[in-house]
C-alpha cells in the first residue's frame, strides 16, 4: 500500500481574491459616501403652503417629458445652475420643486444639484 503525504498547507489564492474584491469595492463606494445632503422643507398643511405662495419662493416645474419650466419658460438643463444662481437674489426663501408624476428622479435631482450649486440653501419638493 502507498502511503499518502499529509498536507499541511492552506490554498489562501481564493481567500486573496475575496479580499480584492472587497477593497476594490470599497474604494469606489468611500468617495460616494463624502457627498452632503440637503436639509429638504416638506409642506404639512394648507396653511404653510399658502404662506410659501406668499413668499419669495423661485418655483421650478420638472415636467413628464423631463423639461424645467420657470414661468412658462423653459430652461435648458445645461444652463439650470446659472438662472438659478442668477434669480437667487430675487427669490431669497428658496426653490420649490414641482414635479409631474412622471418625471424621473435623476431629473429632480439635477434641479436639486443646480440649486445646491448656486447656493440655495432651502428646497422644497411637491407633485402637481
């Protein structure tokens, strides 16, 4: 009979590539987790809603087709930060958000990104 030779030794190239894995994955998801929030003002009644009308409140429209609306104007998405920048001194409660129900949320987002970038510090969302 043939004596079989013990084996004392652990395979770790599995193991390794697990760890790769893991770190690669880590080092995409670390920068994202820098990013800051918005503090987001959400209506709770009627009446803070009137009141919202009454003020100073730049009020963007994100339509179905995914177009922003400012007064029954449009405006290009490419130049959203620069006319909110520019009416920020004129609108100084904030922005309001209004977004159809079809609207996408990348095209919410980038109104939200814009004002953030123009240095509004008050937003607000409402679905008309």
């Amino acid at each position: 009979m043939k004596k079989r030779d013990n084996f004392n030794e652990i395979n770790i190239t599995p193991l390794t590539d697990i760890f790769l894995v893991l770190l690669i994955i880590m080092m995409v998801v670390a920068p994202l987790l820098d990013q800051q929030g918005l503090n987001l003002m959400v209506p709770s009644n009627v009446e803070q809603q009137q009141n919202q009308q009454e003020s100073k409140i730049l009020k963007i429209t994100v339509t179905d087709d995914n177009t922003y609306h400012v007064d029954d104007q449009t405006i290009a998405a490419d130049s959203l930060s620069d006319y909110i920048r520019s009416k920020s001194q004129e609108f100084k409660d904030g922005v309001l958000i209004q977004t159809q129900e079809n609207s996408t949320h990348g095209a919410v987002v980038k109104v939200m990104d814009a004002a953030r970038n123009a240095g509004v510090t008050s937003v607000s969302l409402d679905e008309i």
